[in-house]
C-alpha cells in the first residue's frame, strides 16, 4: 500500500510533539512491514527537499501555510506513482487542500486534538467579579468594553470539514471520540479505535526504579507547560508535598506555553506562584526528544494531571519505564490506566487529591514498586505493535472501499 502523511508537525525541524512522535514512529512501523511511505512536512527553506527517502519537506511558516502549499507538491508525486490512502490530521484540518483538488482520493483523519477543542478547553469565562474590574477598566481608557468568548464552530471551519469528508476517522481513545460527537463533529459510523503506537526500548526496559525515595524523593512532569496539562493545580499540590517530605524536588521538562497573565510564560509564573519553594523545583524548557530517558531515569513518580488528554504518550512512556504514574481521569489516560493497579487517577482540579496521591506513594514504596511494574506491562499487552500495525491498515483499507463506494455512487 502507498500511503501519504500531511502534517506540518514532524521531528526535528517542525516539532516533535505528539503529532510528529506518532507520525515518525508509526511511517517507520508501516515500512518495516512492506508498505511504501511519504510524510509530507513543513520547513522554513525556501525550497521543497527531500530529507530521508520517506519524508518531504514543502516550506512554509505555520500550519496554515502548509496547507495550502503542499498540494501542489503532492499531485507530482502522486500524479508520478499514485497514493491509495492520505492520512491527515484533525488539527487545523491540515490536508483539506489536497481533499477539495482531489475529491476521489480516499482520506483517513487521525484524531489527535483538534484546535477547536483546544481552545475550548482553554477558555473560561469571567467570574462576576473580574467582569466588573474588565467593564470599568475599559470605561477609564474610555473603550468600549468586549468580554472574552467562547469559540465558536465558525472560526473551525476547516477542521469540521475535513472531517466531514474523511472516509474512514483514526481515534486513539474512546474519549475523544466521544468528545468529538460532543462537539458535533460527523465522526459517527466512520471512526476506528487505534491506539497510537508505541515501541519500548531496551533504554526503557533496564530502567530500575528506586527500592526507597523517602529521603529524596524526584517527582516528575514531563510535557509542554500549559495550562491544558494541569500544571497550576500540579504547583497548586507542591507545597503540602513538601511540608511532609521537605526533600522532595519536582521537575518540569518541557517549554513553556502562555500562562493566564498575559505576556508572562508559564515558567516564570509557576516560579512566581512558588517563589517561596525554588529550592525544591527545576525547569527544564524545551530539550531533544533523546534527553527524555535521563528524566525517566531521574524521576520516582510522574504527574500527569492533564484537564485532557486524547491519549497520552509521556504518561506511556513513564509506564514503560517501570514508574509510578498519576493520571488523569479525563481523556485517554484512564483508558491506559488501571487505577491502583498499573497506575492512579485523579480528577485534575482536585490538588488536595494530587497531593495526597503523590504522598502516598512516597510513603509507600511497596504500591509504588508494584504500580511500576504493573504499568510495564500494561503497556506491553495494551500498546502491541503488530496488533496497531495490522489496525490501522484495516482503517486504510476500509477508507479505500468507502471511496470506491463514492465513485460508484457518482
């Protein structure tokens, strides 16, 4: 089968969040196992190249732009040794493009988070109170005043569409299915659930966990810091932490998004908001993907308390190391996770929970130990590679059918 990637988002040039790390996992998968692949991806040249044999690179400065450029380079090669299947992401509709040229190909939508419910999640109304400070800062610089809302489908439109037009949705979770629906987007009688690949490396396996951390215990949170991940109701739990284990020391890998101050990214709030506590906390920023494993080495416990998560690759990898993890109960996380089994789950707004939870397992190192060793093999049952592999062909396949279906129709 010849299947083609559209996504700006690919490792290292683009981005290696969730988007690129599936992408360059799962095009390696599907070559090992005889299919031919093309990842269609962003670069800030001037000229569209070739960077390996599978990945090429279409310039462009942000999503948006890629869209609209990289159809062109993929009627070429499509017009040279066409594709059977296009797999796009929901994300900023990215693939619609090609979709609109190229009605009759069959397209597979890979459901990762869409921007709408992004921003959704992000967004909260003014309480009553900071309307009014809004209302009467705007009448002093003589403004007319204009609350912030809420997003609206319209703004999407992209993204629905894509999906309205997809053959055949690819969801890693059921949550996010469901949530789709929610949202109204058309994904019923159309959606495959395919966990989204995962390969645990020797590196991971001979990670060991730590017998006793009661002296110093590392808790870890590894992910982009914005507030969708629930990293202010994670400071929000440091403190009652380290009253009862003052040595404790929480790392935060990843860079920073914006925080609720505008202008202020989230590093220098959270360190604002725990200014009395620095001693006991480490940022890491943005670091290559390579440099993931030394914090999976380092860390005793991993926090994950996402406000959603569609599934959840840091919290799998955690997993795979032999860790103790804290979840989220909402989105993907708790269906990897088997509380108090392979893992535990909390609400994400509930600090007092998170804290209580990660005291626990610092007091605890025999539920700490078992939870660690549990969730290595959740994820080696839970995440099998032929089992994906051999999935997500099935949804090409299916995706194929339903566009000869089309074309008969017409």
């Amino acid at each position: 089968m010849r299947i083609a990637f559209i996504s700006y988002e690919y490792p290292k040039e683009t981005g290696g969040g969730g988007i690129g790390t599936y992408l360059e996992l799962m095009s390696k998968l599907l070559i090992q196992h005889g299919h031919s692949i093309v990842v269609f991806s962003g670069t800030i040249n001037k000229e569209a190249f070739w960077e390996t044999n599978h990945v090429f690179r279409v310039p462009a400065i942000d999503w948006n732009e890629f869209d609209s450029n990289v159809a062109d380079f993929f009627l070429v090669l499509h017009e040279k040794k066409p594709f059977d299947v296009v797999e796009c992401t929901d994300y900023k509709g990215c693939g619609l493009t090609i979709k609109k040229i190229l009605p009759a190909i069959p397209i597979v939508v890979r459901l990762h988070t869409p921007l709408y419910m992004v921003d959704r999640l992000l967004f909260q109304p003014l309480q009553l109170l900071h309307k009014f400070r809004f209302i009467l800062g705007a009448i002093k610089r003589f403004q007319y005043p204009t609350l912030p809302k809420p997003p609206k489908k319209e703004d999407y439109k992209e993204e629905f569409e894509l999906i309205r037009l997809a053959e055949r949705i690819c969801s890693p979770s059921y949550s996010i299915f469901q949530e789709m629906k929610k949202l109204q987007f058309q994904v019923d009688n159309k959606t495959d659930l395919v966990p989204l690949p995962f390969v645990i490396s020797n590196e991971l396996k001979n990670i060991e966990a730590r017998k006793t951390i009661r002296q110093d215990p590392q808790i870890v949170f590894i992910g982009r810091l914005e507030k969708r991940k629930g990293v202010i109701e994670l400071a929000k739990a440091i403190p009652s932490v380290l009253k009862q284990f003052p040595n404790s020391h929480f790392t935060f890998v990843g860079s920073a998004s914006l925080s609720p101050i505008n202008g202020v990214d989230m590093i220098a709030y959270l360190k604002h908001k725990l200014k009395n506590y620095l001693h006991a906390l480490t940022f890491t920023g943005k670091i290559d993907k390579e440099k993931v494993s030394q914090y999976l080495t380092l860390g005793d416990i991993f926090v994950f308390p996402s406000h959603y998560e569609s599934f959840g690759l840091a919290c799998c990898e955690a997993m795979a190391a032999g860790k103790a993890v804290v979840g989220s109960f909402n989105g993907g996380m708790a269906e990897i996770i088997e509380q108090k089994k392979s893992g535990l789950l909390v609400s994400p707004k509930q600090s007092k929970v998170l804290s209580d939870e990660i005291i626990n397992l610092i007091e605890n190192d025999q539920l700490r130990l078992e939870i660690g060793n549990n969730a290595r093999k959740r994820i080696e049952m839970f995440l099998n590679k032929e089992t994906i592999v051999k999935d997500q062909v099935d949804c090409y396949k299916k995706a194929i059918s339903a566009g000869l279906t089309k074309c008969v129709i017409a």
